[in-house]
C-alpha cells in the first residue's frame, strides 16, 4: 500500500475521476509525495502553468485535503482525506470489527 509508483498511480487515477482535465494536478500530488513537501513558489514549475493557475490548482487540492499546510504561506504536504482512504488505499481499512486474539500464556519464571 505504501509502494510510492503505487500510491502515485492512484493518486493519478482519483484525480483524474474527480477533475478530469486537470492533468496536472497528479504532477503536484507525486512531487510532493516524493519530496517530502513543496514551496507554494515551486508549484508553477512542478505544474508547467502560470503563477495564477498554480495557486488555483493548490487552492483546490488543499480544500480538498489532498495537500495540507500549517499556515496560508507555507510549504504543502500529502493529504490523505478519508473520505477517499479506499481509492488511495484498497482493502487496507474494514468495515468489519477486528478479531484481536487473546494473549498468549507467558510462562512463569521460577525465580
């Protein structure tokens, strides 16, 4: 689940099913993912689009929760909306009450 080309590809395909046309929003989503964070100031690079059209598509990511920042300023990071966590990651959360098995004996140490 945590394969990075993975999670990328499905990043790609739910913002594609969610904005199509907006191809470049999934170059924003994988430099992030892959750099850690991303300067508001990189965006426009990273996009291949003007400074306006950067803010617009960061703007709709992070209202989204696709990215999130500490402040209006700062750099964006990777956001994992739940509402979303089955598309990016599949079979990884249930529905189901977990089966916790009961603890094992631990033998007594004779002291």
């Amino acid at each position: 689940m945590l394969d990075l080309k993975g999670l990328e590809e499905r990043y790609a395909d739910l913002l594609g099913r969610l904005y199509p046309g907006r191809d470049r929003l999934p170059r924003l989503i994988a430099h992030t993912l892959r750099h850690g964070e991303m300067t508001r100031g990189d965006a426009p690079f990273v996009a291949g689009v003007r400074d306006r059209a950067a803010r617009n598509d960061l703007a709709l990511l992070l209202k989204a929760g696709f990215l999130r920042s500490d402040t209006p300023k700062g750099p964006v990071r990777v956001g994992f909306p739940l509402d979303y966590r089955e598309s990016l990651f599949p079979n990884l959360f249930s529905t189901r009450e977990p089966v916790v098995p009961d603890p094992p004996d631990i033998p007594a140490i004779d002291a």
